[in-house]
C-alpha cells in the first residue's frame, strides 16, 4: 500500500488483502500513519505481486470501515486471509475463537480498508 505523506512523499508499506463480496479489504488500526494519511487523501496505490513473477498495480480510493461492525467485519476478513471458513483461527502463535478474536480486533481498535479500485495495470 502506497500512501503519501503531507511532505507528497510516497511512502509504502506491507498488507496483506483480500476478495469479499467482489470487494478488496485490508486490514488497519485507527493510531496507524497509513490510515491518518487516508483519512487526510482517500487515494492509494496497491502493488501486488506473486511468486511467479506477475504483478499489478491498482490506483484505488479507499473508504475506511470503522462503525460498530468493523470487528466482525476483520473477522470474515481475517478468515478469508488465513483459508480458515470455521473453527478457530490461529494468529499471533494463538487460536482465538470467534469471540475472542472480536474481541482482539475491539482492543486493537482494528478497521477495514475498501479499495476502490480505478485503474489497473501489470503483467498476468
């Protein structure tokens, strides 16, 4: 995730994301850098990649999901992440059950990314 700073400087960092419901999530925390800077300029550049060499660039908009259903929200993302559809879901070195894992993401102050996605390019 590309953001840019109040300087106009890019300034990246490592995300994971994920497909639900035909959207693109990510997941956050309100103290970080990234989500003040998107919440400053909703606009971001997603750079993804795999292991065969193929790679796209994404020039999204980002709306940040925080209301009172974001820890539930982290939840359906988080098991998309880790191929984990129902049981507990290992995070950390721990397996959390769906209420402790709620929780986690209520004390952690955990929020959703959306992207938006309105230009795509890359190779594959």
């Amino acid at each position: 995730m590309i953001t840019v700073s109040n300087e106009g400087v890019a300034k990246p960092s490592r995300v994971s994301v994920a497909l639900l419901d035909g959207k693109l999530w990510s997941s956050g925390t309100q103290g970080r850098v990234r989500t003040k800077r998107l919440r400053r300029d909703p606009r971001c550049t997603l750079f993804v990649f795999d292991s065969e060499s193929a790679w796209r660039g994404l020039e999204t908009t980002v709306t940040i999901l925080d209301g009172p259903d974001a820890p539930q929200q982290n939840l359906r993302l988080f098991r998309e992440m880790l191929g984990t559809p129902t049981g507990p879901l290992s995070w950390f070195g721990r397996d959390f059950s769906d209420e402790e894992f709620i929780q986690a993401m209520i004390d952690q102050e955990r929020l959703v990314y959306e992207f938006e996605v309105h230009r795509s390019y890359g190779l594959g």
